[in-house]
C-alpha cells in the first residue's frame, strides 16, 4: 500500500499550490533539494562559490536552454578581479551540476538548479535574491 504522501495526484496538488505540504519529505522536490544542499555544502569556500552562481544566474539573467549567455570562466574572472582560473577552481567543487571545459566555458548540467537557488524555501542559506 503507497503512504498517502506518495500518491502521485497529492504531489501533483502540492506542485499545483492546492494542497500544503505536510513536512519536507512532503515536499515534491525533497530529493532534489538534498542533493542540491549536499552538494553545495560540500563546498570549501562558499563564498567564492556563490559570487559565481551569482552572475551566472542573476546578473546574467538571458539563459539559453538554461545555459548562461555568458558562460565563460575567463570572463568572470575577469569581472571578479580574480586571477585566472579562480572560476575554473570554484566550479571544480560543483563538478556534479555544473562543469567548466578546458577552454573555460561553463555547462549547467541540471536546469532545476536555478529553480532551486531562486527559491528560499528550498535552498535556505544558499537562496540567491
């Protein structure tokens, strides 16, 4: 028999907003949330981390096919006043949702991330608003 907080059509009305959640293993993104918090968590400088995700995703707010339009380590770099390949250093941590090619060009592997980082709720300390 499927717990009540598995059935399909109660998920489908909590992803709707007709129905509250009972608790976060209620929540219809719960996994992907802790994957999410896992991964950033992770991570040995935060900040650093999080000045990227920044200007990836809010002072770069025109994705294509959620790709940044500018995408590249060289550029952030140099917008940072960083030495360069401190990008390319930061994103090594992320390695599980994004990537950073050898030429420097950033790849989102997961368009839910930003779904993710824009919602308080979900990501909590590391919300980007």
């Amino acid at each position: 028999m499927v717990a009540t907080t598995q059935l399909p059509t109660r998920r489908l009305n909590i992803i709707r907003q007709v129905q509250p959640p009972r608790g976060d293993e209620d929540l219809p993104y719960a996994e992907l949330n802790s994957l999410y918090n896992y991964v950033l968590s992770k991570v040995r400088d935060i900040k650093r981390v999080m000045q990227v995700l920044r200007f990836l995703f809010i002072l770069n707010p025109d994705m294509i096919d959620g790709r940044p339009t500018i995408s590249s380590a060289h550029m952030i770099d140099s917008f940072l006043f960083w030495n360069p390949g401190e990008t390319q250093a930061c994103l090594s941590q992320l390695a599980s949702v994004m990537e950073c090619d050898a030429d420097g060009d950033i790849h989102i592997l997961h368009a839910s991330l930003r779904d993710f980082l824009y919602d308080p709720f979900r990501s909590r300390q590391f919300y980007l608003c």
